[in-house]
C-alpha cells in the first residue's frame, strides 16, 4: 500500500477525543496560531512565503512546543498538498528512499507532496543527502523541524536548499491565552467540563512550562482532571502547581542549550555575578546536568578567570569537586555552589592565560631552537668541554638571588610574557616582577 494512498490533509477533521489536549487543540488556521509575531505578522517573511504559496524548502529550529508541526501542516492544508510526517527517531534510509519514489509519482500525477520530518537533526549525513536530489528537482517540499542549531546539525548541502526559520518560545502571556482558549472550547477543549481557572493557576501553569505550548496544554488537562475529582468548580493555583509536579527546564545535555547555559555560567563568573552565577549554576543541576561535568568547569574558571590574583581559588574548587564525589546529589552541589561564589567575588586576572597563549603562539610560529648552552646540565666530561653549563649563574650564591642571565633562546631574548594585574595577590607578583627587574638593571650596571 503506498503512503500516497491518504488523502490532502482537512482542516475539518478533529483528533478523538482521548487525544491528548495538545493534540486536540492543534491550530488549523494561521489566524488560530499563537506566537511567533516575528514570522507570521502582517508583511514577515513566513507568512508572506505561506500566503504566496512558495514552495521553498524549510527548516523550522526552535524549542519544543513552539508549534513547529502545526505550522507544517497549515501549510499543506493552504496548499492542498498531501502532507507526509516522517519521525527521523523512527525511520531510515530505506523508508526515505521509499517515500521519495512514491513522491516522484504523485508528481507526475499533479500531486503536490509535503514532507514533514521531525526531529531532522536526528538523520545521520547519508541519510540526509538522501534528500537532496528531490528537494533540488521540487519533487517534494521538504520542511524540518529541528530543536538543534541547524548549522552544526543539518548537512551544507542541504541547508543551502532550505529556508532557515527560527522559533521562540511563547510567552507567558501567549501561552495563558492558549490555556484560557482550551477551558472554553467545547469541542476539542475543556469547555464541556464547565471549570472555571484562576488567574493565578493559569499564571503557574504558564510559568512551569517555560514557553512551551504543549507541555501546557497537557498540565491543564492533568489539573482540571484534579479538580473534577475533587468536586471543585474552579481550578486553583494549588491545584495547579500539583498538577506541574516539577517545572520543566528546556535543557539538552549534548545540545546548544548546554552549551549555552555553561558559557552564561562562566560569563557571570567573569562579569564577578554571584547572583547570575548561582541561578545558572542551579538551571544546569536542576536539569539533571552531570554535577562533576559542572565542577571540572569551575575549575577551568578558576586557573582562566582568577589565576593568581587569588591562587587560593584552584585549591577551593578542587575541594569542591572531591565534595561532589564524596556526598553526591544532592548535598555535594552545595559545594559547587560555594566555590561558584567565590570565583565570582573573587578578585580577577587572566594574566597567566594570556600568557601562555602567547607562548603557544610563540612556539607555532618560531623555530624550536636549542636550549642555550649556559642552561644546560653538563653530568660528563665531554658535555663539559663543548662548553655545557658554561657561565651558568646559580642564584641562590648570588646577592639579590637573582642573576642577569638571560633564559629564552636568542630569538626570544628579552621577550615578556607574564604580565600581573593589579588584583589580589597578583598586585605582590607584580611587585616582585618590578624588584627584580631593578636587582638585574644594577647588576648590568
């Protein structure tokens, strides 16, 4: 049996009632849709693309619950185009390869044929060139939805061929109205159950759900559910956050969102927040991110961002990542938490990394010339007479403990890398660098 063997997608069809309410609920028009004014306002780009029929590939990136499916299959439904939702979780290449010669045939017949694949940056590289040929030749028009950055997870190739859209989370505002829209519709809502919600119940199911729509939907069911239960007429905030049990945080252990909340965490750190820091700090643990990946960074914050301005810092969060170790969730975040704070107020120097990116750089870029003679060990005899060590100064019988001696091979002589700020105990060094430049200016003179 083909896959074309449905028909074009109708608006006038409704999902049975034991559809879960986000399903239910689904928009059928660009006017039912809520959100995403940037794309679909009056004269924005996609609504333009929709109204005029493009038939353009796309790739539709934004968090779950942004209404990436509906918009697909608004489009197909305008269109009268037979719509085609493929799971990239749940297929591969072989029932792709199908679906692309089933699509050539409707073509022929004056079909026109949507492919929806969800989940797109799922697809491995073979998997999605094998969407290139149709897409190039308009066999079919593919749309993806993706909650990846398209750029790091969608083929060039691919991408060169698609229009990239980007969706945003719904506001709290929006999504209340969606909510306050499902309680009244008696058809594929929750009208018929005749209950009421207060203002301040909708406002915690909007806040738990972190701007996405179905997560909502879905918590509004459970807590009206609650109610009628309960024998009460009205849905209250107590009820309401019973129902949301735990607020769900958009966050993706290998994608951008972890990648992102990380650098939040480190720039706050940086920027001496300890309040930003220890709010990110939380968004990463309460997520269910790896607690040692999270210590192993803080440490990395300390020898970058600190470095000796407050050497004392390395050691704190090395402790802190032993804690971790030792007591686990969730006693051991306790720990990082603490050592977070300290980084953000303590005094800042990225003195010692600059630095060495500087010799890194150095070393790139120059020849690996030999050690000088002077510094080098002489334990033989031979060694000796091809003058190894030779005019060595050994500092401690020196006045001052320093000698004039030059310790860079000779391209390099004189260069400077570690240059202290005026921070912390880093101010001492500095003060230090300053005492033996002058001990070796005199003894030059």
């Amino acid at each position: 049996m083909s896959l074309f063997d449905s028909t074009p997608l109708a608006s006038a069809s409704l999902p049975p009632r034991q559809a879960p309410l986000a399903e239910r609920m689904r928009p059928h028009t660009l006017d039912e849709y809520v959100g995403q004014e940037h794309l679909l306002g009056p004269g924005k780009p996609l609504r333009i693309a929709i109204e005029n029929d493009d038939a353009t590939s796309m790739i539709f990136w934004g968090p779950p619950g942004t209404g990436k499916t509906t918009l697909a299959k608004i489009i197909a439904q305008r269109t009268q185009s037979t719509f085609i939702e493929f799971s990239a979780v749940l297929s591969g290449i072989k029932e792709i390869k199908q679906v692309m010669v089933d699509a050539e045939k409707a073509a022929h017949l004056g079909s026109r044929t949507i492919l929806f694949v969800d989940e797109i940056h799922r697809f491995n590289k073979a998997q999605q060139d094998a969407f290139l040929p149709y897409v190039e030749r308009g066999t079919i028009r593919l749309i993806g939805a993706t909650t990846e950055n398209p750029s790091f997870e969608i083929i060039a190739a691919l991408l060169s061929r698609c229009r990239v859209y980007t969706l945003v989370a719904l506001s709290e505002d929006q999504v209340v109205a969606l909510l306050k829209r499902a309680l009244t519709d008696p058809d594929r809502g929750l009208g018929s159950w005749n209950i009421a919600a207060e203002d301040e119940a909708l406002a915690v199911i909007a806040s738990y759900s972190s701007g996405d729509a179905r997560n909502a939907l879905n918590a509004l069911d459970v807590a009206v559910r609650l109610a009628q239960g309960r024998n009460e007429n009205v849905l209250t905030k107590a009820i309401a956050a019973e129902a949301m049990q735990r607020r769900v945080l958009l966050y993706d252990k290998k994608g951008e969102q972890h990648y992102d909340i990380i650098s939040a965490l480190h720039k706050s750190v940086r920027n001496s927040d300890p309040d930003a820091a220890l709010y990110w700090l939380g968004r990463m643990l309460e997520a269910g991110e790896d607690p040692m990946y999270v210590a192993r960074r803080v440490v990395r914050m300390a020898v970058e961002d600190i470095g000796l301005a407050a050497p004392e810092a390395l050691n704190l969060c090395l402790s802190a990542k032993d804690a971790m170790h030792f007591l686990g969730h969730p006693e051991g975040e306790l720990a990082i938490a603490q050592a977070v704070v300290y980084l953000a107020l303590a005094p800042k120097s990225n003195a010692v990394y600059t630095a060495y990116n500087t010799v890194r750089g150095d070393i790139q870029a120059t020849a690996a010339e030999p050690v000088p003679l002077h510094l080098r060990n002489a334990p033989t005899k031979l060694m000796k007479e091809l003058d190894y060590g030779k005019n060595y100064q050994y500092a401690h019988d020196i006045e001052g403990r320093v000698a004039d001696m030059e310790c860079l091979p000779s391209s390099l002589a004189g260069r400077r890398y570690y240059q202290p700020t005026h921070e912390g105990r880093e101010k001492l060094l500095a003060q230090r660098m300053e005492e033996i430049a002058r001990i070796k200016a005199e003894k030059r003179k």
